[in-house]
C-alpha cells in the first residue's frame, strides 16, 4: 500500500534557502553572460521551484540583481582584503591594484554585472548593496597607506579605481592589448600604482610644508 505521506522533493528549499540558492545560481549565470544572462523564471526552472517561489524573496527581478551584485561586491572586497594582507614586497595599492585587474578579467561576466550595469546607480543609500560598494571603495582608500589631505587621499582612489577599470573594459572589448606602447596591462597598473603614490606624496609634503610656514 501507498505511504499516504508524500515525500519531501530533494529540491525543495527551507524558509531562506531559496533566496541563498537564487543568489548563487544568479551569479553562475553572470559568469557566462553579466547582468543580461538572469532571469527569475530560467533559475525557477534551474532550482525545481515554482514560479512565483522567488518572488517570496525579491519583488522583481532589479531586487534580485541588486542582492546579486551586492554578493558579487563583497566577494570583490574579501578578494582584495586578502591581497593586502599577504605578506609582500610589493606594496598594499599595487597588490590591490594587481588583485582587482586579475578579478575583472578572470570573471569578467560578473565584473560587468558589477561595473557595467545600472544595479548600482539605483541602489539606494545605506542599502545592502550601497554599503557593498562603500566597504570596496573603503579598502581602495586604506591600500593608499597615507592621512587624509582634504579630500586628496579620497580623489586619488576615486582616480586609480577608475584607471583600473578602464584598463579591464579596454582589454575585455580586445582594444587594449599595449603592442603600441610595448607594455602588458599588469606593467601599466604598476605605473597608475606610482602615480599615484608620487601625487599623494608631493601633495603631503606640500601640505606639511603650509603647516610649518603658516601659510
């Protein structure tokens, strides 16, 4: 005779699981193909759910790809948090800088989700996502290793983080490839990485010299 209980399908998710699962799986597609390869109804079908089971967690699909990139933010920064830590020669902006070109171009599906979609222009402030973003440009300013002048410290991270992105759309859209100017993209962040701590250096110096004359 036929257990009159039925059984409980290997893929059904308990309260929570399935806003985890979505996340996950969601970024698996961005792997592939960026913010343009998710869709709520393809994971549905993916994870065995309903679907209106996803919509229990995310009101529409922009809610998903703002939870989705906020995940992909803080994978950025734990990423980058751990260059900085590891013990190097080089120092914590050019490990930073190093870390951030190779995750553009190793996972460039999910870069673009992050840096070449809206998400984060409508993401509200002190949302999750507002805040993923901040605590990445946070280590972008600590890499700098210098005090506050003004707002100097902050336009110079502003300045390397944008350089550096530049660089990865350049060699993802194939137009950089550095045979005109006989450099690799690796060589070229080192010298955004110089730059950089050249300007900061001469602007401190500058600033601690307005100090001691009064001027």
């Amino acid at each position: 005779m036929r257990s009159q209980l039925a059984r409980k399908p290997a893929n059904t998710y308990h309260h929570g699981d399935l806003r985890d699962a979505l996340i996950k799986a969601a970024l698996r597609e961005a792997e592939q193909g960026g913010a343009e390869a998710i869709s709520i109804k393809a994971l549905a079908k993916q994870l065995g759910v309903s679907q209106p089971a996803p919509y229990r967690h995310f009101a529409d699909r922009e809610a998903l790809l703002a939870a989705v990139t906020a995940d992909a933010f803080r994978q950025l920064s734990a990423i980058l948090r751990e260059a900085m830590a590891r013990p190097s020669k080089q120092s914590k902006l050019s490990r930073l800088a190093q870390a951030t070109l190779e995750f553009g171009l190793r996972r460039n599906g999910i870069y673009r989700l992050m840096f070449a979609s809206r998400t984060v222009a409508c993401a509200a402030k002190g949302s999750e996502l507002h805040e993923a973003t901040r605590e990445t440009f946070s280590l972008v300013i600590e890499a700098l290793e210098v005090p506050a002048v003004g707002y100097l410290r902050e336009r110079q991270a502003l300045k390397i983080w944008a350089a550096l992105h530049g660089v990865v759309m350049l060699a993802e859209q194939g137009l950089f490839t550095g045979e005109a100017a006989h450099t690799t993209r690796e060589d070229l962040v080192e010298d955004f990485v110089s730059e950089t701590k050249a300007a900061l250096a001469a602007a401190i110096k500058g600033e601690r010299r307005r100090k001691a004359t009064g001027a």
